[in-house]
C-alpha cells in the first residue's frame, strides 16, 4: 500500500504548462515560477517595452526566448557592454555580477532559469 501512496504523490506533482496560453494571463514584467528542480526554477516572464531600472542578480540566471524579441543592454559597474538580441528559439547565459536592462517585443514570451531567491513568485496553479 506505501508504494501505492508515494506512486499517488508522484502523479500528482506531474505538471504540463501551455507556456504560450499560460503567458496570456501573466503580468508584464511580473515572472511566476511554473516549477522548480532543487534550488533552481523556471519562471515565465512577458514583458511589453523597457523594464524601467537595472539589476543584477547573485548567481547566474538563463534566458530562453519562447516568443517575440528580447533585447539585452548589460554593464559591469559603470562600463557598458555590448547589447545582445535574443529572438524564438535562443538562449542566453547573463553571468552572476553583470547588470542586465531587457527591453522586449510586445508579444515577448520568455523562460527564465535561475537559483530561487526572496523574489521568486510561485505559480498557485
């Protein structure tokens, strides 16, 4: 019967995401984590026109572009570094340190992949 319950508890936390339709009802700007593996989480994020500040994150953080474009104004301290675009289908790696502006497409659509940290939203469905 124990094995029974664990296979039970084990079903239940299988989830499938619609990321597409899912983003449909998410807040611009706003990321909700859809699951996490140990410390690290995945968080869909839409985004509409310039994140309006700069920021920088502890640890590495992934960004895979689902859905329109992404475009990545990064610095180190005070020094500029070259812009990056980020179109369907690319992932990009921003290293823990460097500060990172996203200015997105209307219709953006992204993955982020990054350690949980106080500011991780998690998704209640």
């Amino acid at each position: 019967m124990e094995n029974h319950n664990m296979t039970s508890d084990l079903a239940s936390r299988v989830k499938k995401v619609d990321v597409l339709e899912k983003a449909k009802t998410e807040e611009t700007f706003v990321p909700k984590s859809l699951g996490q593996v140990g410390d690290v989480t995945v968080e869909l994020a839409t985004g509409s026109g310039e994140l309006p500040f700069w920021h920088t994150n502890d640890e590495d953080e992934h960004v895979y572009c689902v859905q329109g474009t992404i475009h990545y104004q990064l610095k180190v301290d005070d020094e500029e570094l070259p812009s990056v675009d980020v179109g369907v289908g690319e992932f990009l790696l921003i290293p823990a340190g460097v500060a990172h502006k996203p200015v997105c497409s209307e219709d953006c659509v992204v993955l982020i992949i990054e350690k949980v940290n106080p500011y991780t939203t998690f998704d209640e469905d």
